[in-house]
C-alpha cells in the first residue's frame, strides 16, 4: 500500500505531459503527415500565394533548446496585409490588436505537424457591436483566405 501511495505521489509531482491541439470553438485543427519544417515552408508560400504576408512568427522551441531542454517543435506565425489592416481600422480602431491573426503550428509525438488557426470572423466577433459592418465583412473574407491558406499548406 505505501508502495502505491508513494507511486501516485510521484506521478502526481511529475509535469503534465503535452496535449495535442484539439478542434474547439472557432478553432480550424488540420493534422498533416508532414513534417514541422515542411509545414512552416508550405505555409509561408500559401500565405504569400494568397496575398498576405507573414508578419510576426514566435516559438519557445529554440530558447529552449539553448537551455538544454528538449521540447516539440512549435510557432505561433502571424499573417496579415495592408489592405486588410486598413480595413479593420476603419471599422474598428480596437479591433486591431487582434491583428495579425495567427497560425499555430505544433510537432506531434509521430514527427508530423499540425496546422491550427482561430477563424478570423470569432476573433473578430467581440469587436462587432461597437464597429462598423465592415468589420465582419472583411473577417469573413479572411475565414476563406485563411482556409484557402490552410488547405494549401496542408496538402
């Protein structure tokens, strides 16, 4: 009985091991059998293909790994444009610290990758009552860049 007492209290100490990305709401979760790097590649050309541009990109993987910790590969890739940012403005000065939206790209145990976003429209949704029309409108216009994005990259 100590013995399993003792077990459960290490087991209780021990970090929580890492959790897939899972499909929640306003969530688009795409698994690939890619790879981390293939993923990243392809997404950055189907972003420039579908006339945004990668923006901001940020990842924990590599200061880790200075650190002497080893942990899955992961980034946060921010994509936006201009047009779009000139948009949101207009309908929305508060809007905008939403922008760039994001991509998140994470490693899974297997070696592939997944490929997960929030759907612009939800992002931009708590913004709406107190913006102009044009908020969602070019939220919505965004959902089909970014699934055309995603598809792309993901293929």
């Amino acid at each position: 009985m100590r013995f399993l007492i003792l077990v459960m209290v290490i087991l209780a100490a021990l970090p929580a091991t890492a959790q897939s990305v899972t499909p929640r709401e306003g969530w688009v979760v795409m698994a690939t059998d890619k790879g981390f790097d293939d993923l990243l590649d392809d997404l950055k050309v189907a972003v420039r293909e579908n006339g945004l541009a990668v923006v901001t990109q940020a990842g924990p993987t590599g200061a880790a790994r200075a650190r002497g910790i080893t942990i899955p590969e992961n980034r946060v890739v921010g994509v936006f444009n201009n047009i779009y940012a000139v948009r949101i403005l207009e309908a929305s000065v508060p809007a905008m610290i939403e922008a760039p939206v994001r991509f998140y790209l994470t490693e899974e145990p297997d070696g592939t990758a997944t490929l997960s976003y929030k759907q612009p429209s939800f992002v931009f949704q708590p913004y709406a009552l107190d913006a102009t029309a044009d908020l969602m409108v070019a939220a919505e216009e965004l959902d089909a860049v970014f699934d055309a994005i995603a598809t792309a990259a993901t293929r």
